[in-house]
C-alpha cells in the first residue's frame, strides 16, 4: 500500500501507558513538559490540550519545519495514548486509511482489516498532499469515531483524535481541504517561526524531535476522560451564551465569509471555552476565555486558511460588543 505509517502501540515494542499504570496525571505537568519540547509556544501547547478535552480535533497550518510533527508525536507520548502517524500522499487511498475487507478461503467469508485510522491519535502528515477522496475518508471517522464498509459499522476508540497537519495550499502538489472537511477541526493553529533567542537556542542544541523519544507519559487514557468530565460542569453564563450568538451572526452578515460559522461551530466553540478556563483552573467561563480561544474555532472555518483565518477572526471580535 503507498502508505507510510509509523506505530507506537500494538506491536509488543511500547504502550506509553505502562509506564505511569495507576498514576494520577496533572494537565499542568502535561504542558510544561510538552513545551520544554515545543520551545516558545506555550499558548498552541494550551489549544492542543484544550481542543482534546472538548472531544474535537486539531488542524495545524504551517510551512514545512517549523515543529508541526513535533508537537503532535510529543501530544501522543505526553498523553500515554496509543498513536499511529500516517504520511499523506497524492497516491493514498481511502482504504489506506480505513482498512479493507479480504476474503478468507478458510472460512469463506470476508474478514475486516484495520487500517492505521483505528487508533487512539491519529497523526494526518500532511493531510492536504493527498487527493479529496482519501481525504474524505476521514469524515465519518473524524465526527462519529466509526467506520463504515461493506454495510457493516467498526467503532473506534472512544478518545479517537486527529492531529493533521497541512501545508500553504500555495506550495505545490497541495490539495486544499474542501469545507465540510475544515469544519471537522474544532482547532486550526500555525506555530509560526520562533522568535530569535528561540531560534538560537534550536541552533546551538539541535532538533528537538529526538527528545520526544526521551520523554515519559505524564497522564494517562482514564485520566484524561475524567479532565474531559470535569470541563463538561464549568459553567457558561446566558451574558456568554449571547455573545458566543452574537459573534456566529456577526460571521453570516459579514459579505466575506459567504455562509458565515455554522451552529455546530457554536457547541464548538463553547466546548472549547469550558476546557480552556478549565486549565485556567477556574469554573467558569470568562469573556476573555471566548475571545482568547475564538480566533482558533473560526479562522479555519472562516476563510480556509489558518493564518489569515485567524486575522480576520480577530478583527471580527473588536467589531461585536463584549458583556
């Protein structure tokens, strides 16, 4: 199959999870170690988190070696999840993704193969190098954690979650993500170049990807469904629900968003303001939540493209009243 894909569960070698059996994790632990990694960009670090805690899933646009596979290889191993990473390419096809049915001679019947999608992370290298319809493949998965061939129905793991990563659809042989594919990622951030002390630090010390392979797990599956739990009880004022309302009308009156963010960007949306004044350590949602998080729902959805997305995102909330 014209697949890459690299396992770290499954095959006898490592489950992260081992490592911390019965350990009680800290989302404080989990972040400060993920960033000693991602140097410099304690904020994206946060929206990745935040985005796994609200059950989305996480679009990363930037060009090539800036730390995009970096950060979703150091999520995986943080985490203590199962994670497989798959390189997209112009020949992937769907089946690649999903798995096929093959015949058995002995039994006379089909029998269903897992493809690489049946894991807990999901690392979409590259995701738009790919032709449509491989990337369509993931739609199903991506929205209601199952696979569906031949009639039958496969589910995925319960804490299924896509990190992909994509490049400037300007960059040859790219395939941009049609629209209801985009509005599948809760989040859509770019890392961005680091700054210059950073930079130096890469320089003098090397790539950081070698030292994801040093690091431990600091959570595990159990307790991350709890944190999901608990971000589910932070309360969302009616002041807050209003302006969440406000914003999503702003983007349909708007002439240059077309159609604007849909509801389901709204339940997002909200999700993601509950986990992220959750690792705020609070019980409540804030507006400087909405606005901190309100750039990295709708950028994407927006216009198509996560940089400019997010400008004009930020642009939109200085123009709607803030309770």
């Amino acid at each position: 199959m014209p697949v890459s894909v690299t396992s770290e569960a499954g095959d006898g070698t490592r489950h992260p999870q081992d490592k911390i059996a019965g350990a009680i994790g800290d989302p404080g632990a989990v972040l400060n170690q993920i960033e000693r990694v991602l140097i410099g960009k304690g904020e994206t670090v946060r929206l990745a988190l935040a985005c796994l805690l609200a059950r989305g899933h996480l679009l990363i646009e930037d060009v090539p070696g800036v730390g995009k596979t970096t950060l979703a290889r150091a999520l995986g191993v943080t985490l203590g999840m199962d994670w497989t990473r798959v390189q997209f390419t112009n020949d992937l096809l769907p089946a690649d993704l999903v798995g096929v049915s093959i015949f058995d001679r002995d039994t006379t019947r089909f029998q269903f193969k897992p493809g690489p999608v049946f894991t807990s992370i999901l690392l979409a290298d590259e995701i738009n190098r790919a032709p449509p319809k491989a990337q369509s493949a993931l739609l199903e998965a991506m929205e209601e954690r199952q696979v569906s061939l031949d009639g039958q129905t496969h589910a995925l793991p319960d804490d299924f979650f896509v990190v992909a990563t994509q490049n400037p659809a300007e960059q040859l042989g790219a395939f941009p993500l049609p629209e209801s594919q985009l509005d599948r990622f809760l989040v859509g951030v770019s890392i961005g170049l680091p700054d210059a002390a950073t930079e130096r630090l890469l320089l003098e010390h090397g790539d950081r990807r070698a030292s994801v392979e040093t690091l431990q797990a600091a959570a595990n599956p159990a307790q991350l469904r709890q944190w999901a739990r608990d971000t589910e009880s932070v309360h969302v004022d009616t002041k807050l629900i209003d302006y969440v309302q406000s914003l999503l009308q702003a983007t349909r009156e708007d002439g240059h968003f077309g159609h604007g963010l849909s509801p389901r960007a709204g339940i997002a949306l909200i999700r993601l303001c509950r986990a992220w004044a959750w690792l705020h350590s609070r019980d409540h949602v804030l507006p400087e939540d909405v606005q901190a998080v309100f750039p990295a729902v709708a950028g994407h959805r927006l216009t198509g493209k996560v940089a400019t997305g997010r400008i004009a995102a930020e642009e939109l909330l200085s123009r709607v009243d803030c309770p």
